[in-house]
C-alpha cells in the first residue's frame, strides 16, 4: 500500500469567499505545525471571487489547488510497490516472484517501461496442466545462456545469446531404443550416456543438457561444436532439469496482452465491479505513457481507508465537497450555525459566535503560542474584514476587534485602510455577467421537507445594480429552476450605505413576511441590513418553516 505520509483536506464550502480560502490556508498551516504525522493541504471547492484573488495576489500565498470531490481514487488505494517484469525475463523469475509475494499475477513491461500484459497465477497452473497431458515443449524462442542461469548450470558449448525452441525431451532409452521421436532443432536432456549423447548431436538437436553435474567428454563437445549443438551442463537431476528448462522461457509467453488497466485518478466505485470480474481480481494502474504507476487488488478495495477532510466556515452537507459523506471528517471549525453534516466518529467541532472563522484561526495559532506566516496573516486578515465588513457588521465581536488588533500589530499594515482599499479595488461589477454575480459567495440553506434556498452575496462601494435588475432576477430564476430551490436571492450590500438590496425568484409572499416589506419588481429595499447570517437567512428560514 501507499507509504507518503497521508493528506487531510483542509476546505471551506463551494463558490468559496475570503474567509473560507484564508481560514483553510490558515488552519492548514497551523495543523501542519502541531501534527507532522498527516500533511494538512489547503483546497478550494470552486473558482475564486476577484476580492479573494486580490487578498491571495496582497499577501502572497499560494492558490489553493481545486478538489472536485473526496470520492475515493485509484491512487488512494493502489499499491505502489509491486513486482515488474521485462518481457524478456524467465517464468520461473516471475513465478517465484508471485510466490514471495503472494499476489496472483505480475505486470510485464516492454523495453520501454511500458505495460505490455500480465502473467497470472492461472495462466501458469493451465500451462503445467496442459503439459503434464503432452511433451514439454519451450513456448517462445529462448536465450541458451539464459537456459544454463536458470539450471544454475555451466554453458560448455554454443553462443549464449542463440535462442533455441521446440520440444523438451528426456533421453531415458536404450541406446538401441533411439530416437524416440525428438529431431532436428529440439531440446535433449540426458544424463551420463555419451552413447544416447552422441545419437542426439547426430540428429542435429539445437541444445543437449547433461545432467547431475554429468560432463560431456571432449570429444562429444567437439562434436557438438562441428554440428552446432549447444552443450549445457545442470547439476540438476534429469527430471528437474527438463522442467526447468521449459520454465526458462520468457515470461512473454505466457501473459495475457489484453490485462485490465486503469488510471490514477478513477474513482474507486467505477472500476471496482470490472477489478471483481476480471479472473485474476487485479487491475493495474498506468500513467499516460502506458507505463504500470500501481496495482488495485480485489483486497485492496475491502474496506479502504476513506479520505480524510477538516470543514472550515461551513457544516452543511450541500455547501460543502462533493463525497464528504463518504469521507471521514477530521475536525469542524465554523462560526456559522451547526449544519447538516453528519460524522461516522466523534470529532473536535467548534461552532463559535464570532464574525468570522478567521478570527477562529487566528485565536488557534495564539492558543498554541504561534503566529501565522505573514502570507497566512494577511489572507486571515482580509477574511475578517471582508467578513465583518470593515468591522461594521451586526455579526462583529470584540473578539473579531482583538485579532484585528493583534494582526495590525503583527503585520503593520492598518486595517481599516486595507479593507477599504480591498472593497474599492474588487467591487466593481459593470463588466461581470449576471449569472456569475447570481453565483457569488452562494450558499444553501435546508428549508425542510426536503426544500432548500439558495442566498448569494456581493459587496458594492456606492455602485448601484438597478440598471441590471431584469438580468439579474433572469439569472436567479434560471438557477432556481435548473436546481430547483424555493427560493433563489441575491443580497447586493453597499459597505459605505451599510444596506442591502435583495433580489430574488421565488415565493413573494414568504419575502414578504420574512421582511415586513413590499416587494417592488423582484427586489426588497433593506436598509441597514448587511449580514446575510444574521439578518436575511434566519427571517428566510423562519418565513418558510412558519
């Protein structure tokens, strides 16, 4: 199996914002410090937002690399040490090879490294059952000096690289009795006879093994030499010298050209019933070039090790990875309310009342006596006042002001003036399409019954998004009916106004209520609102269940 040290996913939820890259960044590069054991990897669930690009391009740090989905991989699974064979190499080599190792087939590679076929247990057992019922015969062409290597034997006549083939025969007759049926070309196996010795050079057999450490004398070899007979002398009895000689072929013989192959990054699920099919319960894993990468046995897919997620600023199934029910989540760590999320095993979760879960991180690394690298700490810092809006939010705490404190400090850089240059500089939405601001910073909220709503956010400084009202509730209806939400919002929040146009597709009367305000042409005015957390998903969810 697998020996790198094993990774544990740090994610924040899809259509990911600046707290929930910075805080994954953040927290994978605590836990990295306080568990060298596991690799902690920072990963992003969808395609950034121009303020989060902004902040990652201000301090530096590396983007977090996409994760699709936790769904288990060929790679997560496959072996990565396993036995290969040249085409060229013997039986008997790969044979023993799945002996000691007990595995019920080999991949055989060509001269250039790649997979070329499989020799399988089964495929040996069926060749030495066919020939316990007919003569032993060598199945491909093969080397004399590797015939004398694997008969552990001394090559006294004969080039080694010429390459023999044809049947095997044992010279067990009277002189008077020969031959027997072998001829030209064929393999002869006797012991301490140069009378049967000499019969066999006579026909013109292509190679004569003596055995029992039996050697020819030197006029046999001469003999020999005049016809072109090659001469191996086995310190083998007679019996086992034959078969080993039928076991010097190359292994190419044997294999099966048409093997089971599969790719690194396969799911597990979809190659598990063609692995439980095939015979030989094996696939082997290659890379582009055809070249063997892996080995997936039937045993290796019995219960694999799932892969293993720690959840920032988020605990909703449908917010975050895709597969995360499938995966073990290590540790929860959100200042939202708790979510849909379900764990096999107990695991460390925090849901905590502040801004934003940055603020989490930051109090983490000063818990443990650490500070954030400085690209970390400028990311964490972004989230936070993106989060709590420069600290204007309803949602702010004084603890969300004391780890702004400490990272001015830290970071000489003041706060207030970074967020409005952030603001500024990313808030600009003249030239983005409708559908993607319908899709900005959006997550989905259980509404019961099986129904859910969907609230997207954007901030503006002093821009108003009026002139683009038909489009925007045109792409916000699309999405409502493409993934059939109750209700599908867009809060358009102004940091400088410090309030908050709602757009929306759905039950008018539910915003109504939720609201006590008119809807006018798809959009509610709401003044002083600028938290989606705790001013509009709370009366949304209430409006629905009531």
């Amino acid at each position: 199996m697998m020996t790198s040290v094993p990774q544990i996913y740090v994610t924040g939820h899809r259509n990911p914002d600046t707290d929930s890259i910075a805080s994954a960044i953040g927290y994978a590069e605590l836990k990295q410090r306080l568990d060298a054991r596991n690799e902690y990897v920072p990963v992003r669930l969808g395609e950034l937002n121009a303020q989060t690009r902004w902040v990652l391009e201000r301090s530096g740090a590396p983007e977090p690399r996409l994760l699709p989905h936790v769904l288990l991989r060929v790679r997560d699974v496959m072996r990565e040490r396993f036995r290969l064979a040249s085409h060229t190499e013997p039986v008997r080599d790969v044979g023993l090879a799945m002996a000691a190792e007990d595995v019920d087939l080999v991949p055989i590679v060509d001269d250039a490294g790649v997979l070329a076929g499989v020799v399988t247990e089964r495929a040996l057992a069926r060749r030495y059952i066919r020939e316990s019922r007919e003569a032993s015969r060598l199945d491909a062409p093969t080397a004399v000096g590797e015939i004398a290597r694997v008969l552990e034997g001394e090559l006294l006549v004969g080039d080694p690289e010429r390459e023999v083939s044809g049947r095997v025969w044992v010279l067990a007759m009277a002189t008077s009795s020969l031959p027997m049926g072998f001829e030209a070309g064929d393999v002869v196996v006797v012991g301490d006879r140069p009378d049967a010795q000499r019969v066999a050079i006579d026909v013109g057999v292509a190679l004569l093994v003596t055995s029992n450490g039996t050697l020819p004398t030197d006029d046999i070899r001469a003999l020999a030499g005049e016809r072109g007979t090659a001469v191996i002398a086995s310190r083998m009895d007679t019996y086992v010298s034959s078969r080993m000689i039928t076991l010097s072929a190359p292994c190419r013989a044997l294999m099966d050209r048409d093997p089971l192959t599969v790719r690194p990054d396969d799911l597990v699920a979809d190659i598990t019933e063609e692995v439980k099919d095939v015979d030989y319960r094996a696939a082997v894993a290659v890379d582009g070039s055809g070249r063997p990468v892996g080995l997936v046995t039937r045993s290796d897919l019995v219960d694999p090790q799932p892969r293993r997620v720690v959840l920032v600023d988020h605990a909703e199934q449908g917010q975050s990875v895709i597969g995360v029910e499938h995966a073990e989540i290590v540790e929860i760590l959100d200042h939202h309310h708790i979510g849909s999320i379900e764990t096999r095993i107990p695991v460390r979760a925090t849901f905590d009342p502040v801004g934003s879960t940055a603020t989490l991180v930051i109090e983490r690394f000063r818990q443990n006596g650490m500070e954030p690298s400085r690209p970390a700490g400028i990311m964490l810092l972004g989230a936070i006042v993106s989060d709590t809006v420069i600290l204007n939010s309803p949602t702010t705490t004084d603890r969300d002001r004391a780890v702004i404190a400490y990272l001015e400090q830290v970071l000489a850089i003041d706060a207030t003036a970074f967020g409005r240059e952030m603001f500024e500089t990313t808030s600009d939405l003249t030239r983005v399409p409708a559908a993607e601001i319908a899709g900005r910073d959006a997550k989905e909220y259980d509404a019961g019954g099986g129904q859910t709503i969907r609230i997207a956010q954007v901030e503006t400084v002093g821009q108003d998004l009026r002139q683009r009202r038909e489009e925007l509730l045109q792409a916000l209806q699309a999405v409502r009916e493409r993934d059939g939400h109750l209700l599908v919002a867009l809060m358009v929040t102004d940091i400088l106004a410090q309030g908050t146009e709602l757009y929306a597709s759905g039950d008018k009367a539910a915003l109504e209520r939720a609201f006590d305000r008119r809807v006018q042409d798809g959009v509610i005015d709401l003044p002083g609102v600028m938290s989606r957390k705790k001013q509009v998903a709370p009366k949304l969810l209430a409006a629905y269940s009531g």
